[in-house]
C-alpha cells in the first residue's frame, strides 16, 4: 500500500519547547480572481523526539496522528544545517 501522507518542507523559527519544533512552510500560490502569484506562509508544530534542530534548519516534515492539540506532523529529516554563529560575549571583540 502506498503512503499517502503528505510531506512539506520548511524553515525551523522557533525550538524552545520540548520536543516540538515550529516550521515555516513558505509557497507560491496565483490569486483566484487578479492571478497574481503570491507568497503564502504557514506555520506548522512538527515532533522532533531527539531535541536536534535547531534554528533556521531546513527540514523535511510528516503528517501524522495528533500528537496533541496542535501538533499532528513530525520531523521526518534534516535536510541541510544552519549556519552556527558564535553569539558569545567574547566573539563580538
């Protein structure tokens, strides 16, 4: 049988809850009435059992059974790392 459930990539904004990630799924979409291609942004709470992503991580996200009110998506993948910056009082001298 096939897997049917759907799979989005994002942007992770926000880790600081616990073993939940908040993903920005960003995409283009033409107005139904002008035509105008348009950006559209979603914000997506997605599982990540293992606390590893971190922000702006891009990610591979996939729906599954509600895992609570408002998270019904896990982290299927990192796709590719963020850039570490250094934002240590000492690395500002």
């Amino acid at each position: 049988m096939q897997d049917r459930r759907r799979r989005l990539i994002g942007q992770v904004v926000s880790n600081k809850m616990a073993k939940t990630v908040v993903v920005m799924v960003r995409r283009t979409r033409q107005h139904r009435l002008y035509g105008k291609v348009i950006r559209v942004s979603k914000r997506y709470k997605a599982h990540d059992e293992t606390n590893e992503c971190q922000i702006g991580d891009q990610v591979r996200i996939i729906e599954s059974r509600p895992l609570s009110k408002e998270k019904h998506w896990r982290v299927e993948t990192i796709l590719q790392r963020a850039a570490q910056v250094d934002t240590s009082p000492l690395a500002a001298e």
